[in-house]
C-alpha cells in the first residue's frame, strides 16, 4: 500500500507518495481543487493529511475512491517532523509526513465527521456568528448612551431598536443618523437569527435523536444540536466519563514524583458544546428545581458554589444524555441523579 501525504493549501497542495518500503515515488504540486482527478487515478492507498478547514473534504474524496483516510491533529505534526528547525517547507512537510507513515502502522487521526454531523454543526456556527454579530451591535449602542448619561433598561434584543427609538425621539437632539443605521441593521440581524432558529429547531424535529436529545430539562435544539454534531457515533465512546473527557469536563491531575492533586477543568474538546452543557445546566436549574437531577445540583452548590454545581450538572448532563443516545430512550427523571435526603445544618 502506497502512502499519500497531501500539505493542504488554498490554491496548491504539495503531494508526496511513498510505496511501503519509503521509496518516493511522485512528488508534485498539485491545483487543490483538481485533488479528486489525482486520487481518482491512484492505487488504494493511505491518504494522510493535517487538520485544516480543507483536511474532511478531502478526506471524504480519499474514501470515495478506496483509499484510507488520516487526518492529523495539528499538534501532532511537529513531533513527526513538519516544520523542524523551524524550517516551514510544504515540500519537505510532505515528505516528513509521508515517511511517518510508512513508519507507523496505526497513525493516529482525528474523527472524521459525517456528512451530517457537519452540516448541523455549520448551521450552529453560522447561527452563533449571526447571534455574536447582534451583541456587538447592540453593546456598540448601549456605549454610545451611556456617553451621552442615557440609561436603557434591560430587554430582549428583538425589542432592543424599538425601545432605543422610543427614548431617542423624546428628546430634544433626536435620533442620531449613525444610530439609526445601527438600530436598522439590528432589525434585519433579529429577522435572520429567527430565520436561523426555526431551521434549526425543524431540523431536531425531524431528526430521530437530535430530538430525543431535547427531552432531558435545560436541553433545546441549539444544545441537543451541538452535542450530536460534536458525538456524530456514541459507539465510538466506551463509557459515559470518556465522553466527559472527550468534552473537557473534568478535572485535570498534576502528579509527579510522590506528589500529586487534581487541578481545574481540563477545557479540552469543542468549547462551543461545553459551553451549551453549562448553559443548559443553568437553564434546568431555573425551570426544573424538582427533578432528581436538580435536587442532586442544589446539594452540590450547598456545599461548594452554585457555579460549581453548574459545571458538575453539566458533566453529569453529558454523560445522561450520552446513555440515552446509547440505549436509544428519553429521559428518565429517575435515572437522571442518584438522589440524597439533604443533611439538617445545625
């Protein structure tokens, strides 16, 4: 079996071959976009390439034409030679991964996402621009009032222009041209975030486990979205705590020698779902104080922070909504916590 390392790039990639033995046997740079003609053309082969927003198109034009598929974590690639000595040489990069391969049998590589899963987690991302874009404008405006002492009272942001002009046109300066085209282009951001949440919210609808996701409390389209985007195949996790792993929530160990102690969140994984379990967690905590789940939250900010505890439910969230996919059934409030009468203080 031949080995292809492809140094991805906009407009041209480098490719290096290597049969089995390490002997190259093409070297070349290649138009991108034309990829698909040259593996089209190539043996079944392993296809290594490095992380980047090309690397799972690729990826899936490698499998579709019988070759293997290795997409490398990006901190991965130095320890295998890519940019040692400091040299950065998409030439001598192909090379160095190339020759890893034929090296090491199993090369690690990253999940490749299905097609769907990528596309859910494009329509998240597209919505959390278009959400981020709205904030920006609307904290620009809240600036410019309190340069001039006016204070607006706290609101949703789909009502956010209309209260801004009601208070404006009181007064004797009025509206501002600048502010009005702020206000204008809030109006229309509003209509798309709209837009962006039914699609969203059609889309777990009609699909089986992104809407089964949705019956745990705290959890609505936006999370149960993100988290099987991010899951993609729960069969690729073993148990519930690598999943919560996988995602960054839990805690982190610093030992050495005869000492040692645990230390925060690692925060590794995808932040954007980790901070969706926590939103949700805090969201549960406010609607649904009586499911088991809550109760076991609450005893927990009793004894530490309510901050705490809304960490430790999100990490139990993931891990419960993990056995739901798994075994395929809503959720059970109680399966959801082990629940313990909350001890009298004194």
């Amino acid at each position: 079996m031949n080995h292809i390392a492809i140094d991805l790039s906009l407009s041209k990639s480098q490719i290096c071959v290597r049969a089995a033995d390490g002997t190259i046997v093409d070297e070349r740079a290649w138009p991108t976009r034309n990829l698909p003609l040259y593996l089209a053309k190539c043996a079944a082969s392993r296809v290594i390439v490095e992380s980047s927003c090309e690397a799972f198109a690729v990826a899936d034009i490698a499998k579709r034409h019988g070759h293997e598929p290795v997409v490398i974590p990006s901190l991965l690639v130095r320890s295998l030679g890519v940019g040692s000595r400091g040299v950065k040489n998409d030439r001598k990069d192909a090379q160095a991964i190339s020759s890893a391969s034929c090296q090491i049998q199993k090369l690690p590589s990253i999940h490749i996402p299905s097609a769907a899963a990528r596309s859910i987690k494009a329509l998240c991302t597209s919505r959390e621009a278009t959400v981020a874009t709205r904030t920006k404008l609307v904290n620009t405006v809240r600036s410019w009032l309190r340069t001039q002492l006016i204070s607006l009272a706290k609101g949703a942001p789909e009502t956010f222009p209309k209260r801004v002009r009601e208070l404006l046109l009181k007064r004797r300066d009025g509206m501002p041209e600048h502010i009005e085209r702020l206000l204008v282009i809030i109006e229309a951001t509003n209509e798309q975030v709209k837009a962006a949440d039914k699609e969203l919210e059609q889309i777990a609808n009609g699909h089986a486990t992104i809407k089964q996701l949705m019956t745990m409390p705290g959890v609505g389209p936006v999370t149960a979205a993100r988290f099987y985007a991010a899951v993609d195949h729960v069969q690729r996790f073993h148990h519930a705590h690598e999943l919560e792993s996988y995602f960054g929530l839990t805690p982190g160990e610093n030992v050495t020698g005869f000492k040692g102690h645990r230390t925060g969140l690692t925060k590794a994984g995808q932040v954007k779902v980790r901070w969706t379990l926590v939103q949700a967690a805090w969201a549960a905590m406010r609607t649904r104080p009586n499911d088991p789940m809550i109760i076991w939250a609450n005893q927990v900010a009793a004894r530490r922070r309510r901050h705490i505890a809304a960490v430790a439910l999100a990490r139990k969230m993931a891990g419960i909504l993990y056995a739901m996919w798994r075994d395929g059934k809503p959720y059970n409030p109680q399966r959801g916590a082990a629940v313990q009468a909350p001890t009298e203080t004194p």
